[in-house]
C-alpha cells in the first residue's frame, strides 16, 4: 500500500522558503475577554456564524461518520499512520489557506481571532506571550510544522529509523496549533470560503482533522470548544457535527 508509506509522504511535500519561527507553546487567551477582535467580519457577535447555518454546516464531500476513515489500517504502524495523516491534513490546510491569505492581512485581522472574545496569543523565543496579527501567527505555525515534517529525526522517512518517544507530544503540540488555524479561518474567512465555494470541502476536511484528533487522542475538547467566556466559534460545529453523526458522540 504505497499511500502509506513514507516516500510517498516525502514526494508530496510541497517547498517552502525557510522562514524565522519560534515554538509555539500552550493556548493562552486574552485577558480582557469583553473586547471583541478586530476583523471580524461576520458583523455583530451576537449573530449566528453563517458556518453554522444551513446549508452550510451539513455541506460536506463525503456522507456518513468518518470514524471508517481514520482507523488505522492493518499492517500499519501507528505513529507511521499518523504521520501520513499530520502531513495530508497540513498539507491541505495550507492549501486553503493559500488561496484565503489574501483575505487575511494585518488590517483585516490584527490578532488571531477564533471566536468573539478568543484571540490566540504566541509565545515567543523570550518565552513571553505575544500578539500577533492573524496572518504572522498562521505564518509561524505554518513555517514551524513545515520543518517538523522536514526534519528527519521528527518525521522519519528512511526505513529501520524509528520515531523518536517525544514523537507523540511533537504531534499533540502540531495539532493544536493546526487547530487554531482552522479556527480563524472558519471564524474570520467563512465568507471567502463559501464565495469560493468551497464548503463542503474545507467541512469535509476539519471534520476528518477533528475526528482522526479525537481518534488518536491529539486534540483536548477544552481546545476544540474554549472556555467559559472566551468559546472557540468552531466548537458549535463540533456540537452539530456530533448532533448528526458526521462525527462520533
Ligand atoms: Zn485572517
């Protein structure tokens, strides 16, 4: 089964100029959460997001629970499983997020908004916790998980080398930040996405990231919906997806 394997991995990889990027660490949130950010153009907080109306949050390429999906195959070896699946769900993530950057700028989105009171904040290399407009932090992740894939010692491509034991906390840090982009994109870009009609795609696709996270355990609920007061809008489609069997219970 070449899909699986991890040349074919590394023939997909997509280059990308080497960027300056320190390591994002733990969610933090702003403190005050009456501000609403900046950029939000999906208008009033109080409205509901278009992402969770109909028809848009049913839109979906494929029909049924994805659980099928990301069970890990026989004969496969699962950090080898869920290497192949970090890089497919990077790689189109930034995919989608190529064609929405345009959209995504300093002006339009100062801080890394994912709900009406949840601006994301980096940590950056004086350890200090930083705000940065949305497209920089995007920039950040997207830059830092390309050289974790790149790496050799992270994401092994040669066979007889083994992953290393801190393989699991790297993925769990990835998927969080993988998270978060999704998060603003959904949040900030719901409109750009459905002009360009690509709903059911980009919902196909955070649905199978949410249901392979939870599979495997990378991604805490507390990620996926917030907190009290600073929720993550994306954490109502999680709800619903649920709600309707796209994702388990
Ligand atoms: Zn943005």
């Amino acid at each position: 089964m070449s899909f699986f394997n991890s040349i074919g991995r590394s023939m997909q990889r997509a280059p990308r100029p080497p960027k300056r990027s320190t390591t994002p660490t733990s969610a933090t949130f702003p403190a005050d959460a009456q501000t609403p950010p900046a950029g939000d153009i999906q208008g009033t907080t109080q409205q509901k997001p278009l992402f969770l109306c109909s028809p848009f949050v049913d839109a979906a390429l494929v029909k049924g629970n994805f659980k099928t999906i990301v069970m890990q195959p026989k004969y496969t070896d699962i950090m080898e499983w869920v290497a192949v699946n970090i890089f497919d769900f990077y790689q189109n993530l930034n995919l989608f997020y190529g064609v929405l950057a345009e959209c995504c700028t300093q002006h339009s989105c100062p801080a890394m908004s994912a709900g009406s009171a949840l601006n994301y904040t980096w940590i950056n290399q004086d350890r200090k916790s930083v705000q940065l407009p949305a497209p920089t932090y995007i920039d950040y992740v997207m830059t830092w998980v390309q050289n974790l894939l790149d790496d050799d010692n992270t994401f092994p491509t040669k066979s007889g080398k083994d992953f290393a034991p801190t393989f699991p906390s790297t993925v769990k840090h990835v998927y969080r930040q993988l998270l978060r982009v999704f998060a603003h994109l959904y949040h900030a870009h719901y409109p750009q996405i459905l002009h360009l009609r690509s709903e059911p795609h980009f919902n196909s696709l955070f649905a199978h990231f949410l249901a392979f996270g939870r599979e495997y355990e990378l991604l805490d609920i507390k990620d996926i919906k917030g907190q009290q007061g600073q929720l993550v809008a994306v954490g109502a489609l999680w709800e619903r997806w649920k709600e309707v069997g796209i994702l388990e219970s």
